[in-house]
C-alpha cells in the first residue's frame, strides 16, 4: 500500500497567550472569562485582516498562520496597540496583556490543521516575551527589516525548551509615530552610549524574561466528540432517551473552558454507524471520542462509557454507572467530571458549579423534556404543537423545571418564526416569558438555551444590541456553544462589524461542521460581504447541495457567483431563486443591515446575476 504524501508548506507562525492569566482566574474567574471574551472579539479578527487563518483559540491562547512573515509581524503589532488602548482605562491588576511570539519555519498541513516544530519555536518565543511584547525568530527577522518601520531589539541566541537548536531572538518594540526618527538617531550615538542603554533596557526586561521562561506551557484545550449513545433499552421508542442523556453530557463537558466539544448536531449523523476514527477525525477535527450505551430498565438506568484517543486508535478509559431513574442526573454529573479527569483538564471551582444540571420535583417530567426537544429538531407545525403539550405537563409536574421552560421558549419562538399563529407577536411575548422563568433558576444548562432563545427573538425583532449580550451570556456559560457563536455571527453581521461576524461563524463551525441553514447563510453572507466570494459560494456548497430550496442561501449563491464573472453559475441560481420565490424583490434583500453601503453591495450583486 502506498504511503500517504506528506503536504508541506512555509507559513509564519504567530503563538500568543495572556500573562498572568491562572492569577486572573484564580481572583475573578467570572470577570476573567468576560474580559477575555471581549478582547477575543476585538483582536481576533485582525488575523483575517491581515490575510491570517486562525487554527486555535483554546482558552486564553491564539495560534494562527500568515502566508507572510510581514503580515504575521504587523497583525501582532496592531493587536498589541489594540490591546494597550482596551487597558488604558483597567487597574493595573486586572489588566490582560498578550505576549506574541513569531516564527517562520517548514509545517505540515492536511485540510484543518498544521503540524511541526515551526509551531513549537513560536510557542517558546511567546514563552520569552514580555507581557504585551513580542519576540520573533532570525528568519522573521531577515524578512521584516527592510519592509517595516518596528523598532527591533537583539536578544542573541536562546535555549529554546525542547527545542533542539538555540534561535537567534528579536523584541519588536511598540509602533509609535516617532519611532522612526529615534531609531535612526539611535545610530549617531557613541557606542558606549548605546551599549548601555541596551544593558539598562536588558536590565529593566530580566524580571519579566525570566518570569516567561519559568512560566509552564498551558496545554491546549483538548478536543472532544462525544457519538450518539445506543439505546439498549429493547424499545426503539425510547431512542430519545438515550439521545436527550449524550446531549445533556454534551452541553456539560462544553461547559469546561479546557475542552472543545463537537455540538450535538455535529455527531448526530453517526446515529446508528459504525466510523472509523479517520472519519471522525477528519469530519470533526477532534483528538478523543467518547462513546457509550443507555439501558433503562422500570426504575434502573445503567450508562456505559468509554474514552478513545481517535489519533492512536487506544480505548484510555471506560466506566459503568448505575443508579435508580431519579439518579440520572447525578450520572451525567460523574460522567463530564470523569472524562475531565482522564483528561487531565483542571475545572474552576465556577465550573465545579456548572456541569451539574437542575433534576425537576418529579423525574416523569424529565423523560417529557426529552420527548418534546425531539420533536422541536424538526420544523414542522403537527410537532411543535405535541412539543409544547408534552411541555405543559412537565410543567404541572415541576413547576420549576428550568430545562422545560426552556424548550417552551423555544417552541414558542419557533411558532413566531414560521407563522404558525395568527399573532406573531404573541408568540413573541410568549417566548422571552418562558426564556425569563427559565433564566430565574439557577441551572446553567437551561440558562444557556434561553439566552440563546432570547438572542435569536431579539435579532428577529431589530434589538441588535440586546440580541449580542444575550448571546455573549451564552457564551459564557458554554464556551462549546455553536448555536450561541452562530447567533453572534448574525448580530456582528447585520450590525457592519463583518470582520468579527466572521470570526464568530467560523468558531460555530469549528464546533458543528454542520451548521443550520441560518449559520450557512450568516457565515457565507458575511464572506460576501468581505469580499470573500469565493469563501462566500465554498460555505454555501454542502448546504445547498442536500437542500438546494433554500432561497436566501441560492441569492447569496447568485450574487457572490455574479461578483467573481461566473455568469452562467450566477444565472442558475438567479432563476432558482425566482422558482422558490416568484415574489422576490431585490431592494427588499439584506435591508435588516445597518450599514447603508453594504446594504447597497447585496443588491448589486442580485442585480448582476440577473435578479
């Protein structure tokens, strides 16, 4: 058999994390995620706009790649200054502060990843750099000197960690206006002069050289897919059963910040199947798989479980838990926790707290949760109206059941959406009624799936501003959520911030490569939006493929086709568009944007493509 070819390339690598940050967590970590959150969405898509691809962002990390060691080089200085302006106004003890590293080296790559000891010199440089510094290789040296105006400061060659030769190192100073004229000022001083001046600063940088250099590597949030539980109950009627159990371990392993878990929606197609590890890894870009069965037996429930690093293709852990019907919760509860475990992953003390789930005052009303949020998967009306009926008795049963507040919420949205009721508006009122009863429980999960209810109301109904605090609330509480990143990615979108819309939609994809229909749409309008046309139509392709009717996904096709002179593609999806939609109006299409001038870029593309 022949050996697979391994796929090289030259990239910059630009490593960056938070100094001091487990001292941060340690004092505030509510504070601390929602500070880190904020600065995420505005130094993020900076990597884009300097022609970047970000390939992590596990807890208080960046890695990302440039084709260009001068756009990785300036992309850093430009998050530096961002950052130096966003704490001007903070304490000093409360203050983030990235330290960058940059290294220009030979990785290996396949569809999502990359690979090498590249990434490792940038890791270490990182390590080195003073807090809100950054420190570049020789060979990002050689390529920036004469292309940018950034003060450099010789450091000599360094022992690197684990790395097996010494790297020549360069500090890159701060860009200010004068910058410029220092430097070359700096070369018509004496060489003694100057040479203490490089001791003082030498002098002045130690304490914060040396505190990088002993400060560990954090690892890497570990990513994570957990595959549909089998029902061995002997009723494939129970199936919901065992699915509503793995989404429910879903969302509490997602509520770790040191694990990346696949969305339920992401694994449901393996229902049933039997993949390979190399499916799941390449269709999920995850290094574990944790599978398991359901038996429910009268008042028993018996759950299997079992770890497998899907890289090696070993089983690293299994358990069975055991336990009378009421029990189930505290089973879901031991099982995130030990998965953390065997994973080595740290949980705060706020995360201790979140994994566990609220049990309703009586457990019929659990097993109707499950049996409703089934039914609500599917957009059809017969279902939803047997949802919220199965949701009303839950509701007798435990009046507050925060989980089944939630689903109403939903359900009730979903009415409002589709017009199954004569006053949307109702339907509307209704909804953020259940989303609030929910919100007034304290139980994180359900928290989760109201905010996210209570975001999409408020975008649906022009409330831009609330629609993204909700969603960022979400967020926090689940930072694997990718229904709540796909949220914001709309609200970014329709409000101009395009640039981060799209750092939004592309993490919701990270998590569900199967992102909903409205996702496809945000992230590949978004693109369009950008420029991006030929990202714009590769979003588009899979969705539209297994449901070609999906109108404003075909307009969006027609325009971006249009603006790349693709003129026979541009007028098929033209006239799909004017099949599924004989009424479809151009000066009606993207006027939920604020931004005038994007407004305007929509409709010129449809007009292009024949529309």
């Amino acid at each position: 058999m022949a050996e697979e070819k391994v796929q090289r390339r030259l990239a910059a690598i630009l490593a960056a994390d938070i100094a001091g940050y487990s001292r941060l967590m340690g004092e505030d970590d509510v504070a601390t995620v929602r500070d880190l959150k904020g600065h995420q969405a505005a130094v993020l898509p900076l990597i884009g706009e300097f022609g970047g691809r970000i390939i992590d962002t596990a807890g208080d990390g960046i890695l990302a790649e440039f084709p260009s060691a001068v756009g990785a080089v300036e992309c850093a200085t430009r998050l530096q200054e961002v950052m130096r302006e966003r704490n001007r106004d903070n304490p000093e003890g409360r203050r983030m502060q990235f330290r960058v590293g940059i290294n220009l080296g030979d990785v290996i790559h396949d569809e999502a990843r990359i690979y090498g000891d590249g990434i490792n010199v940038a890791a270490r440089l990182e390590n080195i750099a003073e807090p809100g510094g950054i420190c570049i290789s020789e060979d990002v040296y050689r390529q920036i000197r004469d292309k940018l105006d950034v003060p450099c400061r010789d450091l000599g060659a360094k022992e690197l960690k684990n790395i097996a030769r010494p790297v020549h190192v360069y500090a890159l100073g701060a860009r200010t206006p004068g910058a410029a004229w220092r430097r070359k000022l700096s070369f018509r001083l004496r060489p003694i002069v100057v040479l203490a001046m490089v001791l003082a600063l030498i002098a002045a940088a130690a304490p914060f050289l040396w505190k990088g250099l002993r400060k560990p590597v954090e690892a890497p949030a570990a990513t994570l897919a957990v595959l549909p539980f089998a029902n061995q109950s002997g009723d494939a009627k129970r199936d919901y059963f065992s699915d509503g159990i793995t989404e429910d371990i879903i969302n509490a392993l997602g509520r770790f910040s040191g694990i990346r878990v696949s969305a339920y929606n992401a694994v449901r197609t393996y229902k049933g199947r039997n993949p390979s590890r190399e499916d799941i890894r390449r269709d999920l870009d995850v290094r574990y798989v944790v599978q398991g069965s359901v038996r429910q037996a009268e008042d028993r429930v018996r759950v299997g479980v079992e770890l497998s690093d899907a890289v090696k293709g070993t089983l690293l852990w299994s358990e069975r838990y055991e336990g009378s019907g009421n029990e189930v919760f505290e089973i879901q509860d031991r099982v995130a926790k030990d998965v953390a475990g065997v994973l080595a992953v740290k949980l705060t003390a706020l995360e201790q707290h979140r994994v566990a789930s609220k049990p309703p005052e009586r457990m019929e009303a659990y097993d109707l949760v499950l049996r409703a949020r089934e039914l609500l998967r599917s957009a059809e009306r017969a279902r939803n109206r047997e949802a919220r009926a199965l949701l009303a008795q839950a509701l007798q049963l435990s009046p507050n059941y925060a989980e089944a507040w939630a689903a109403l919420a939903a359900g009730e949205m979903q009415r409002a959406l589709f017009g199954w009721i004569e006053d949307p508006g109702e339907a509307v009122r209704r909804a953020e009624d259940a989303a609030a009863r929910a919100l007034a429980v304290d139980d994180p999960g359900a928290n989760a799936r109201a905010l996210g209810v209570l975001g999409s109301l408020h975008t649906f109904t022009g409330k831009f501003d609330t629609a993204l605090v909700e969603a960022d609330r979400a967020i926090e509480l689940n930072p694997s959520d990718a229904s709540a990143y796909s949220l914001r990615g709309g609200v970014l979108m329709w409000t101009g911030r395009i640039a981060e819309s799209i750092a939004a939609s592309e993490t919701a994809r990270r998590y569900d490569p199967r992102l909903s229909s409205e996702g496809v749409f945000n992230l590949a309008f978004a693109y369009y939006l950008a420029g991006r046309y030929r990202e714009s139509l590769e979003a588009l392709e899979t969705t539209l493929r297994a449901e070609p009717d999906l109108v404003f996904l075909q307009a969006v096709r027609a325009a971006a086709a249009a603006q790349l002179r693709q003129t026979d593609d541009a007028h098929r999806a033209a006239e799909q568009v004017r099949r599924l939609d004989p009424f479809f109006k151009v000066e009606l299409f993207g006027t939920r944007l604020v931004n005038a001038e994007q407004r305007a870029k929509a409709q010129e593309g449809l007009r292009k493509a024949g529309l």
